[in-house]
C-alpha cells in the first residue's frame, strides 16, 4: 500500500513542494471476517497550502495474496477548509454510509490461503495507527519510503557528576 501510495502520490510536486499530502486519518475497518480495510484521507494541496485541501478518501483492501482493491471518493474538487471552501459534511456523511456499508464475502479458496498464512503468523492485523508520509520523494525512492517521524519530545539526560547523576533538560 505504501508503495502504491508513493508511486501514485508520492512523487509529484507543485513547483518544489508536494501536490499531495497524506495518509491522514488512518482507520483499519472490519469488511469482513477476516479481511479488514484500510481507510484514509489524501489532501490535494497543490497551488493551496495545507490549510486549504482538497480532500480523496480512499479504501484499501486485499483480494488475492496479490492484488488489492482501492476505492475513493473524490468530492469533486471540493475545498474542505478555508475561505472558499464547502461544508464537507454531508459529502463526508454519503461517504461514510457507502463505506460503512462494505462486506466482502470471501470465497473458500481465499478462505483457505488465509488460515494457511494465518497458521504461520497469528497476527495478521494491519496496524491501527499509519503517520503521514513525507512527500515528495524522488521516484527511485519509491519502496524506500517511511512514514514521517512523530513530534519530538523532550529529551531528559542524565550527566554523571562525581557519584551523583543528575537531570539535564
């Protein structure tokens, strides 16, 4: 998924800065039994800035050991915050219902290569938490990608002092 990501978004600027911004709001979705979605928001920023986005909402899910499905809603353009935007809200509000009403019924050859990995690896959960990737990247990056480090958080370090440590921030 990253790579598609990458490949899709990943590399494409707006003059030195990225045209795309994402995957934000991240949220693993039950399709079915066993296969779970992944959910999230790619920003358009484009000629805009963050502040002011255009807004793809895209599913993820697995079909095959080989082969992913990829769903999105893109609103038409429409800005989500800012001066000259719309109330998303009810173009979110469809969203969700359409999404929400998703079930995969998987077949029993699909059924039967999944307990066969599941055997193997128990914890086949994608993860519950996906931080922004940091765009643009170069194409030959592309496979290479992590996502953005989190926020730095204050470093407390202690420094020997004769037999005593004490707390340096």
């Amino acid at each position: 998924m990253v790579d598609y990501l990458n490949s899709y978004f990943g590399h494409v600027k707006t003059g030195q800065k990225p045209h795309f911004r994402g995957p934000l709001n991240w949220k693993i979705l039950d399709i079915s039994d066993t296969i779970k979605a992944a959910l999230m928001d790619i920003h358009v920023i484009g000629n805009t800035s963050k502040e002011h986005p255009k807004l793809k909402r895209m599913i993820f899910f697995p079909i095959s050991d080989t082969q992913i499905v990829n769903l999105y809603f893109d609103f038409g353009g429409t800005i989500i915050s800012g001066i000259d935007s719309v109330n998303p809200a009810p173009m979110l509000e469809l969203a969700d219902k359409i999404i929400a009403s998703f079930r995969l019924e998987v077949g029993p050859q699909t059924l039967a290569d999944w307990n066969a990995v599941k055997a193997i690896c128990p914890d086949m959960s994608p993860t519950s938490e996906f931080g922004e990737l940091k765009w643009p990247i170069n194409p030959k990056d592309i496979g290479k990608a992590q996502p953005l480090p989190e926020e730095p958080k204050p470093l407390v370090e202690l420094i020997e002092r004769g037999k005593e440590k004490l707390q340096k921030n």
